[in-house]
C-alpha cells in the first residue's frame, strides 16, 4: 500500500513515513495525496468553504519574535490600533458582507486588558449573536482566556510555531518560552475554545523532522483548527535575507494534516496567497476548507505587515470577498454563509 493510502486509512504513518511523504518530490505521490485530500475533505465539509472576517486592530507588540514584522524592535513599523467603535463598524460592514465569523487578530497589545476586551466581546456578540467570535492576540494567562470565553468568545488561533523546543527558541527571544505558550494551548483546549494552532513552513533552521514533530503535536492537541503558512522575510527583521518557506511542502502538509485530522479546518492562508499568486486555490485543492479575507479598515492594512509583499493590502472588504468567491468558484468550490463550526464541536 502506497503512504497516502495508508495515512488515509490508519491516520498515522511512522516518523520516517512521515519524513517520505513530507520530502515526496514525484508529481505522481504530489497528486495523489492532494487527490484523496480533497476527496475527504468533501466527504465531510462537501464543496463548502468557510469565510472568516479578519479584523487586525492593533498592531502594537510587546514580543519580539525575530520573524514577525511588527515585533517592538522594528522601529520603522508605523503603529496603529484600532478604537472599539472602528472594530465595531468593522464587525456591522462584515456582517452585511454575509460574514458569520470574526476573528480579532493583533499584536501582544497591553492596552487591550481583560476590562477593555470584555465589554467590546460582549457588544459584538449582542449585536451579533449568530456569529462566531475568534480571539488571536498572542499568550495571556489561564484566567483571562477563561474570562474572554465566559464573555462570549468562541474560538482562539495562537500557532505553536514550531513544536520542537530548540527550534522554538532560535525563533524567539529569550524571555518567550515555549513551555508557556505549550500551556496556553493546552489551557485554551480545557477552557471549551475552538482553537487553532499551527506553524509556518519553512521558518529558519526548520528541518522536516521538526515538522514530523508538529504532526505528533497536532496528534496530541486535536485542534480544530490548523493554520500553516510559508515562513515570509520581512525587511526590517533579523530574519530579512533567510529564504521565503517552500509552497510545494506546504501544500503537501495540508493534504497530510486533512488525512491525519479529517474534520479540521484548515485555511488557505494570506501567506500562501503572498509566497504564490494562486496558492490559496491550490491551499484549497490540497484539502483547505477556510479562507480569511482581511476586513480591516483599508487605511491600516499596509501598516499590519508581519512580511514583505502581503498581498490585499489595497483592497476594500467587499472587494476582497468578491475576489476570494470568484477564486474559490474558479476551483470548483463554493464560498458559504455560515458560522463553520468544526464538524463535531459542541459547546456547553
Ligand atoms: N499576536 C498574535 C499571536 O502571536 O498569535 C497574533 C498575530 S501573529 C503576527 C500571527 C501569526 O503570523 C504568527 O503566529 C506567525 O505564525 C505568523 N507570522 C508572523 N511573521 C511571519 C512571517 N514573517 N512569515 C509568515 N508568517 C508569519
Ligand atoms: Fe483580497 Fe483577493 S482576496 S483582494
């Protein structure tokens, strides 16, 4: 039995499989494993993608994770943050859109407490309560993700990066550790979220047994949703002349992570639209099931630049869902209105 087969079948390869699979060059292997990925994918989720409005309100960051483009030592980000009512209308202009799901994406901003949070997460979901509310806004401790949720957010995307510790720390400065952000996952799972967890493809000094290491680590999570991208420059990081990650492994890992994880959501990410003019449309005939078009005012969006060439950094929302439903079409696919719960997820 060839290894798409197999992971198809028992959900599991061994370490080395894995590595196979990951490094298969052969368009032969390379289409085949997008081919049973997708037919899983429509076994469960049909022909269905899901939107998430992308609301990127501040882009202030106390860490300095030495990839990211809005980490504090970049002096030349220019640095902007959202007022509740922006995000607000953001959310109202999203809903006529046909959004059902929000996601408050930023930089580890103090401004944004708990007492600030709450009230804006209990007037979205008042104005909005057949929505979905997501949170992305880095590492907090246990009892303030608990008192986010109890205000009414649903979901959390913080990506583990890398789930191998010394990767992990050549990623990040010394004051980040990645027993922290470990537990904040794990927190996040017990709390009753829907999360999201993920790494970049690609990042520098990743090898592929680093990434077998994130598959044993989503194994271990089950997440409901997998957010990965290729790892992107940017200019103004320590990380500015390291290459730009491989499209084609990470489409691969999509395949293999919907093989693995049947019911996961997985978005066809910015990154991937960045690093290839088409690689979302390929992020979704390799498995993808999400797309996140960005519903940020359009007078911040070229200021939230984690990496160089972030594409859709001009364009209005409503053009943007626009583009994103014509690509998805183009495919074969078919953007819908929904909240797109995972599959199984019930809350209490
Ligand atoms: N502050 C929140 C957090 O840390 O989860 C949310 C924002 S953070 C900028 C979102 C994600 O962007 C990170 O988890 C990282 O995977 C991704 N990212 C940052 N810099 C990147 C780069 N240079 N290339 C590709 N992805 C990048
Ligand atoms: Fe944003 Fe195409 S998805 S402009």
């Amino acid at each position: 039995m060839n290894l798409t087969d197999k992971l198809e079948k028992n959900k599991d390869l061994t370490d080395s499989e894995f590595e196979e699979l990951i490094a298969a060059e052969d368009e032969d292997t390379k289409e085949y494993l997008a081919l049973r990925a997708r037919a899983v994918r429509e076994s469960i989720y049909k022909k269905d993608v899901y939107l998430r409005g992308l609301i990127e309100f501040t882009n202030y960051c106390k860490n300095d994770c030495l990839y990211c483009g809005i980490r504090r030592s970049n002096k030349n980000a220019a640095r902007y943050r959202l007022s509740e009512e922006q995000i607000l209308n953001c959310c109202d202009s999203g809903y006529k859109l046909g959004f059902r799901t929000f996601v408050l994406q930023g930089g580890e901003d103090a401004y944004f407490t708990d007492d600030v949070l709450i009230p804006l997460i209990e007037e979205i979901k008042r104005r909005h309560p057949d929505c979905a509310l997501t949170l992305s806004i880095g590492e907090r401790e246990r009892d303030s993700y608990q008192r986010l949720f109890d205000a009414g957010a649903d979901r959390y995307l913080l990506r583990h990066e890398t789930a191998d510790k010394a990767h992990y720390e050549s990623l990040h400065p010394k004051e980040m550790s990645f027993e922290h952000r470990m537990k904040c996952l794990y927190d996040l799972k017990e709390i009753g979220y829907q999360v999201g967890c993920g790494m970049m493809i690609g990042s520098p000094g990743q090898e592929i047994k680093h990434l077998v290491k994130d598959l044993r680590f989503l194994q271990e999570l089950k997440p409901e949703m997998v957010g990965i991208g290729p790892f992107i420059p940017h200019h103004d990081t320590p990380f500015s002349d390291k290459e730009t990650g491989s499209v084609d492994i990470t489409l691969k890992l999509l395949s293999i992570i919907r093989l693995m994880l049947p019911d996961c959501l997985l978005p066809a990410t910015t990154a991937l639209g960045t690093a290839d003019g088409l690689g979302r449309e390929k992020g979704i005939l390799a498995g993808a099931n999400v797309v996140m078009p960005n519903l940020s005012p359009t007078d911040v969006r070229d200021k939230y630049l984690l990496y160089d060439n972030k594409i859709c950094t001009g364009d209005e929302a409503a053009e943007c869902i626009r583009c994103m439903t014509l690509r998805v079409k183009k495919v074969g696919y078919e953007v819908v209105q929904s909240r797109g719960d995972h599959k199984n997820f019930v809350k209490n």
